[in-house]
C-alpha cells in the first residue's frame, strides 16, 4: 500500500472512487474536486495498491471556523492553510474494499499531520450509523450538524488536541 497526497493528475480517480461511494446528490462533482486539488491538494490523503489503483482517500480543507458548513463543500478558496482546524468532508473507499482498514490509515494520516502542522483538531460531518466508527479515532459527537448537504442528517464530530 501506498500512501500520498494528491495532485491534479489525480483527478479522474478521486471523483471516480467519489461517484462510488456517494449518491449522486452528495457526492462532489469533478469540477468540484478540480478546485479543491488547486486550492489543498496535500490536504487529500490517497492510498493506492501495488498495481497504482486508488482504493481510498480522505480530503477536507483547513480553516479558523469551528464549525464545517456547506459552504465549504462549495468555495476551495476558504482554504485557509495557517487555519485551526482540519475539515474533513469525505472519508471514501471502494465498496469491494472496504474492512480491511483503509480509510482507517488514512484518517490516521490525516490527524498526524495534523497534530504535526500545529492545528487545533479535526471536524467531520457524517451520518448516525458511523458515529461510532469515527469515535474509535477519538471524534467527539457534538450533535446534528446545521449542514443539509445532500438533503440528509448529518452529524458533526470534533477530535481536539487539546
């Protein structure tokens, strides 16, 4: 396995691996993921196998906002890169390989470099069903989330440094 952070040459597998994961209503479009690799392509987290496939990623910009807001999914450029916090809007692995621990590396690699670049924590949205998935990393659920992205209730979760 093997992992990296993204560049644009990047793009058609990170919205494919995207359009798998998610219903059409919320997952990002390629255009959408185009302006987040520009704007915080070391913010993408990717882990391929050994034939170069992409089998799960993690993205998310950084920001001084406590809270991730659907505005965020729509605007890469409140990319802020001295910011606080760590946004993660997608944690995505393939079905056919998903339980083998993947995007639990990833969210692994995330917090490190984190931690390392000084921020305060990371924030996550997901829905109720992974909200005890997200705590094994130590996310603290803070409760419904104002975000309506794609119609549905999600959920924020916190993990703090501090």
């Amino acid at each position: 396995m093997n992992i990296r952070t993204a560049t644009l040459e990047d793009l058609q597998a990170v919205t494919a691996v995207e359009a798998t994961c998610f219903p059409p209503a919320e997952a990002a479009t390629e255009a959408d993921f185009r302006d987040r690799l520009t704007h915080y392509g070391n913010h993408f987290w990717l882990l391929f196998d050994e034939k170069g496939q992409l089998l799960s990623f993690v993205d998310g910009m950084v920001t001084d906002e406590r809270d991730l807001t659907d505005a965020m999914y729509a605007q890469a450029a409140m990319h802020d890169e001295k910011g606080a916090w760590q946004m993660i809007f997608g944690v995505n692995t393939l079905p056919s390989c998903r339980r083998h621990g993947y995007a639990g590396k990833l969210l692994e690699a995330a917090i490190a470099d984190a931690r390392q670049q000084g921020r305060q924590g990371l924030v996550l949205t997901c829905k109720d069903k992974l909200l005890p998935y997200y705590a094994k990393f130590g996310f603290q659920n803070e409760g419904i989330s104002a975000s309506i992205h794609g119609g549905v209730t999600w959920y924020q979760m916190r993990l703090s440094f501090e």
